[in-house]
C-alpha cells in the first residue's frame, strides 16, 4: 500500500498564494445582508468574532456541521453553509496566485500571439474588447481543493465574458507543425531547475485541439464588470473543464510550439502521483493535472416547518444525479435544481430529511451523464494516490441535530 509521504502542506494561503481578505466591500456589504442586530453586533465585537458572526447572519435556519473546517474567512475560500448564490458574487471569488497578484496597466498591456503562426501579431484590450464577445457560465475549482482538511472552499461559479479563442488562432494562421498552445502569465518567479536559477513566467499549455474548443475564451470581465487584479486584470484564459490552474491569467503571451511544454505547473507541480494496480504488480503513474472530475458536496443543513433540508452542489462533469447518505444508510437520490444539464457550471441539490434528534453523517455522491461514479476517500483511485491535487473522493459531514 502506499504510504502517503506528502509533506504535510503548510497553510493553504503559503501553498497557493491565496489573496487575503483585504476588500472592504465584503465585510460591509454581508453585514447589510445580516441585518440591523447583527451589524450591531459588529460594531460591538472585534475583528474576526464580528466577522463571523455578521457571516453566520443569513443562516438563521443553518444547522451547521460538526465537522466543518473554518472557511470563508481568512482567504475569500467559499463559506458552504452560507451557500445561497448560484453564481458567485465577484468580490466572494477566492484568488490563487503562485508568483503574487500582478499589477498590470491595461493601458500599456499587450498581447502577444507568436510561435508557429504565419501572422503573428500584438493585442491592445480596446482590439480584444473589439473582437466577437461570449460569456460563459463555469464553475472553476483549484486542483488542490480538498487535498487537505482546512481546505474545501478554493471553488467559484462565475460568468465570464470575452472572446473565443479558436477564430483568433485562424486568423493568426497556425502552422501544421504548431500542435501545442502555451499561455503565459504576467506574474514570473524564480525557479531551481537543474541547479539552476531562472527567472519564469506563469505558464501552462493545452493541445491546439482542446484549445480551439466551443468555450474556450479569452475573458476581460466576470459577472458583467472589469475582471478585478487578483482574478487576471486585463486578460485570462477560460477553459470550461478544466481545473483551476489551466485558466491562465494576467495573459501577455499565446504561443504555438510543435512540442509539450513542460513548465512547472505542467510537469513538476501540479502533478498527480499515484500507483495504479496492486503493489505486486502496479505501475506509479504521473500525469498532469488537466480536466476536472465529477465531484459533489453537502453544503448546508437547513431547518425547515417540519423536518431538514440538506443543500449540496455536484460540479466537475456533466451531472446526471446525485445520491446522499445518512448515517451510512442507502444511498437516495436527491433532486437536482439550478444548472441542471448545464456541463460546466455546478448544479445545485437538495433532499428533504426528517432528521431525528443527535449526531448523524452525510455524505453525496454525483454521478455524470458517462457514468462515471464520484469515489469514496477509501476507493483505490484515492488512496493510492500520494498527492494532494485532485482529491475529489466523496465527503461526510458530521452533524448534531438539536
Ligand atoms: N498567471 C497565473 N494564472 C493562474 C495562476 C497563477 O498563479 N498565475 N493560478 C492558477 C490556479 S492554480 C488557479 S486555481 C486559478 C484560480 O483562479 P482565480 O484566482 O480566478 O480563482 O488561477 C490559475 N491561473
Ligand atoms: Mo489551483
């Protein structure tokens, strides 16, 4: 069996240059949502104490779990039992930044499309806001969520608007040898490779394929307005089904090369290590983090006139349902509701529960339109795999039911 010999990670903000909560708006704006005696309560109580009572606020009918790491708090990571919006308020958006969040001036930024093109050329924001718009609705989820307790909330659902992708790669006339797509990021760090310092850009790559899909945008705004610094002022890549770390942002840079790109965040980090087959006769495998698994949680407990309501979302590929679990009973279907058949956006859940009082377990699992089961923690596919990303495993919350 393997042994799992993962450093244990540091703080999930030291590990993926989470943005802390520096937004005013935030805090001012949920403590209207709270109400009068609850913004008083602000007033009355210091710092984080206030905080989160004010974010408890809208969750009167909230039983929550017992097991619930603390979220929301520190690094703008989504607060599941204050879950209510289908789409993701931008200022609630959590922000992963490897090498820092850049500070780009959209007056002076341009972008580069080079490599094996017969037209390469230069793109000033005013050319790409220009160019045909199209929004997209997707949910986007750091690989690394999951991978550790303290951290499940690296999720967002948000609607993007830019440009395809694919129609501004023809017009750049892409060389038949051109057969991979990198996409470089503003943000640059210093990296030890082979003993040897080099200064690096954020950057990772997709086959011209994948690159050229339907969706695939070059976006300069999340949920109608400028994206913010912090998720890829002026430009990013959207790539629906992809994990997190595909969706390059603060792009300065699109090139076509002829061979895999093997940067850091394709090759070294963000690489999923597992033994596949028993240990008399399995292999280790190592492959790059790329598109998302099908995944669900129970959000939130809600007491109802009579009896519960558990809430849940199910995201990661397209979700054909969804089933939940109570004290390690049979598993029940649960109804689906909002993004329904919608592939890339997560789609919300619930089932009715007449809970009895004391302690009782939940668990869901999602299902996809291919059939592909979400695993349990204690599946092979999940055990035998080292590596934090892609923690995707089914999750039990633990409650006392009053
Ligand atoms: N240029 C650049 N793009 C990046 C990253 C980065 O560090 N630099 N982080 C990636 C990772 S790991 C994730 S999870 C997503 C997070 O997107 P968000 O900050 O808009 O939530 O951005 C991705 N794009
Ligand atoms: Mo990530």
């Amino acid at each position: 069996m393997a042994i799992r010999n993962d450093r244990d990670p540091v703080t999930p903000e030291e590990l993926y240059g989470l943005a802390p909560l520096t937004d005013a708006r935030f805090s001012r704006r949920d403590a209207l949502k709270g109400g009068a005696a609850l913004a008083a309560g602000a007033a009355i109580f210091p710092g984080d104490f206030a905080e989160r009572l004010v974010r408890m606020a809208p969750q009167d009918a909230v039983v929550p779990w017992t097991n619930a790491p603390p979220s929301g708090g520190r690094s703008n990571t989504l607060d599941w039992q204050g879950l209510t919006d289908w789409v993701t308020p931008t200022e609630h958006l959590f922000r992963v930044g490897h090498y820092g969040m850049p500070e780009v001036d959209g007056a002076t930024w341009r972008l580069e499309v080079g490599g094996l093109v017969d037209r390469p050329r230069t793109f000033t924001l005013d050319e790409i806001r220009a160019r045909p718009r199209e929004s997209v609705t997707m949910l986007l989820e750091c690989a690394g969520n999951r991978g550790f307790a303290t951290f499940m909330g690296a999720v967002h659902n948000a609607t993007w608007t830019g440009t395809p992708l694919a129609p501004l790669l023809r017009e750049a006339g892409v060389d038949p040898r051109g057969v991979e797509v990198v996409f470089f990021g503003a943000d640059t760090g210093t990296e030890t490779i082979r003993e040897i310092e080099v200064e690096q850009n954020f950057a990772r790559s997709m086959s011209l394929e994948d690159a050229t899909a339907a969706g695939v945008i070059l976006a300069y705004e999340v949920n109608g307005e400028p994206l913010p610094t912090g998720n890829g002022f002026p430009l990013r890549l959207i790539a629906p089904g992809w994990y997190g770390v595909a969706n390059v942002k603060w792009l300065t840079r699109i090139e076509l090369r002829e061979t895999r790109f093997m940067g850091k965040f394709m090759a070294r980090d963000y690489v999923t290590l597992r033994q596949e087959g028993s240990d008399e006769d399995g292999v280790w495998t190592e492959t790059s983090v790329g598109r998302t698994n099908i995944n669900s949680i129970p959000a939130r407990v809600v007491r109802q006139d009579s009896g519960f309501r558990i809430h849940g979302a199910a995201w990661g590929a397209p979700v054909d349902r969804v089933e939940v679990q109570i004290d390690g009973g049979r598993w029940q279907p649960a109804i689906l509701g909002e993004g329904q058949g919608d592939a890339h956006t997560w789609t919300f859940w619930h089932l009715d529960w007449n809970a009895a009082a004391g302690d009782h377990t939940v668990t869901s699992r999602a299902i996809s339109m291919d059939g592909v089961v979400q695993p349990s923690p204690e599946d092979p596919s999940m055990v035998q795999k080292i590596t934090y990303w892609e923690s995707f495993g089914t999750v039990t919350r633990e409650i006392t039911i009053p």
